[in-house]
C-alpha cells in the first residue's frame, strides 16, 4: 500500500528540502533511513493510471528492500499535470505519470504521437515506441532535465457532448470541446470545425455541467472514473487517436538513487505493464456499460468522414521545425 500526501505536505516538504539541503544529505549518508520521493499524477481513484501507480510504489519498496519509499499524490493534489512538470523539473517532484498533451509542452516532439488516426490500438503504438523513436524521444527529454521510465497507456480517445449526437464531422460545427493543451489536439478538432478551449482536467465537470464548454474528448476510462458521462449524454466513438502516459523522473531525483536505480526501472516497467492490461480492460468494460446505460447514448461514427477531414492535419505538423521526426513517426507506425 503506497503512502498518501496531500498539498500541504508537499510544498512544506519541498521547502524544506530546498532550504536545508546539507542537511538532508548528512542525515541520509548517517543513517540507514528509507529515501522517500513523491510521485503525482492527475487520475481519478480506480483508473488504471491510479492503480499502476500504487503498484510501482509497492514494487520500488519490495524491489529496494525499503531502502526507497514512494508517497504517491493522485487526482492533481499536487496541481495540473504542467505543474507537475514544473515541480519534476525543480526537482521538487520525483516522479509523474502525466498527460501527453501537457508534456509535449516541454518535449514538442512528443506530439507527433498523436497524430489523428495513426494507431489502432496500443500494442502499434508501444511497437514504435520501442524503437528508433522511442530511443530518439529518451534523448529529447533528457536534454530538458526528464528520464523517461516507461510508456504507459492513456488509451485511443472519443468525444463526448451534451448537444447532440455527432455521427460525422459536420455534426461539429458550432460546438465548443475542451481539449486538452496540446497543440496536435486543438489542431484535430478544429480541422473537424469545432471551437476549442483549455481547460484543466480537475476543472473539466464543472465546466460541462454549468455549460462552459459543450463537450470533451478522453479514453473512455477517463470518461467513466471522472464520471464526465453524467454531464455528456452523447458518447460519440471517434477513437481520433491515441496518447501516452509518459512516465517520468527527475534527472534530480535519479542522482539520489545510486545503487537502486535499476530497480526502479524495472518497477516502473512492471507497472507499466500492469497499467496497459487494465487501461485496455478497462475500456472494454466501460464501453460495454456505456452501451447498457440508458442515460447516455452510445454513437458509431463516420470513421472515414473523420479520417478525411483531419488529413491536413499531419500535412501541416510535416512543415514544423521538426517535420521530420513527425515523418518518422508516421512512417514507422505505417511500416
């Protein structure tokens, strides 16, 4: 069972740290106390994001024999997934399993695995992942302070409204979708002619509800564990495509790990195994109780309408700086 913190601890935590960090560090070298790091993420209680976290923290204490322990802050206690990029990069934060649209922030290559309807399924994608790409990706985050650990799921992502039932893209226009704030996602919705706004994931409910936006797209994990289909009737199955959940650390907090470190990869990756088994479970489950609630309405799409219209889409990322690398990605998920 991972240990629990909440925001409060944290920053006094990390302020503490900051402020006396010989300290720290002579405690630690005179004594045989466990290392304790922090590990956030944004999901809610029972999504396989959450489950695979507790899971890596129970592994890193078994595969350390205690000598690391992992508190682990869910459901954005310790603020949005970017600022828990920040934090990581600070070093106040160990460790994060964020979102990819706020990741491509720091890492703009990251985006290219998105592109609208590039993977199936999650299996093309780790396949890519595993190569030349991934390998290529490891190196642009270690350039900006990140260790990429693993590549967890965030799953193949559908649109949900609470207007009406969209079938095709024209279906789209005139409404609002929240997105995320990534710039490849932003970019499909409004190739399909809807208005875009970002609004941050804790924050998505009530902006639903109270009417702020007319719909949003996730993982039907996500859709289900935040319980977003209680404000969104329609549950249009777009799969428009697929995300990460990059797993980080800290170059800061690798420094700390010395000899353990190798474990914690290892944990990180037996983890991330877990998360996908569930997260692709899960979705298969969800949409099955999804097709059975008569209070949402469960809508098969117009793929190839879909696909059509977000053709300019990968066009258009092909003439950024680095078009290139978004080639490359193409090429190898087609391969």
């Amino acid at each position: 069972m991972s240990l629990q913190i909440n925001r409060r601890f944290f920053l006094a935590t990390a302020a503490a740290a900051l402020a006396a960090p010989a300290i720290v560090l002579s405690s630690r070298s005179a004594s045989a106390a466990a290392t304790t790091l922090t590990l956030g993420h944004g999901a809610a209680p029972g999504n396989p994001r959450t489950v695979a976290a507790d899971k890596f923290a129970e592994l890193v204490k078994q595969k350390t024999e205690g000598r690391i322990q992992i508190n682990v802050a869910g459901a954005e206690t310790l603020g949005s997934d970017s600022a828990m990029l920040t934090s990581l990069r600070t070093g106040a934060l160990d460790f994060t399993a964020n979102s990819q649209g706020a990741t491509s922030a720091i890492v703009p290559e990251l985006s290219a695995l998105g592109l609208p309807f590039l993977f199936e399924n999650t299996d093309k994608a780790m396949a890519v992942l595993n190569g030349p790409v991934g390998a290529e990706l490891d190196k642009r985050f270690e350039a900006v302070g990140v260790v990429p650990l693993d590549w967890w799921d965030n799953g193949i992502r559908h649109l949900t409204n609470s207007k009406r039932k969209v079938a095709a893209p024209v279906d789209l226009v005139g409404m609002k979708i929240r997105t995320p704030a990534d710039p490849m996602t932003i970019d499909i919705f409004q190739a399909l002619g809807a208005g875009t706004e970002q609004i941050a994931f804790g924050e998505l409910y009530i902006a639903l509800q109270q009417g702020v936006v007319d719909g949003q797209e996730n993982p039907l994990a996500n859709i289900e564990s935040s319980k977003l289909h209680e404000v969104n009737k329609y549950i249009s199955l777009t799969a428009h495509k697929w995300e990460s959940t990059p797993f980080l650390m800290s170059k800061i907090a690798l420094a700390r790990l010395g000899s353990d470190l190798e474990a914690v990869r290892a944990a990180a990756k037996e983890a991330g195994a877990l998360q996908r088994k569930l997260s692709s479970e899960k979705a298969a489950q969800v949409l099955e109780n999804f097709k059975k609630n008569s209070a949402v309405e469960v809508v098969e799409v117009d793929h190839d309408a879909f696909v059509k219209a977000t053709a300019s889409v990968a066009d258009n990322w092909k003439k950024k700086p680095f078009g290139d690398f978004v080639a490359k990605v193409e090429a190898a998920a087609r391969g």
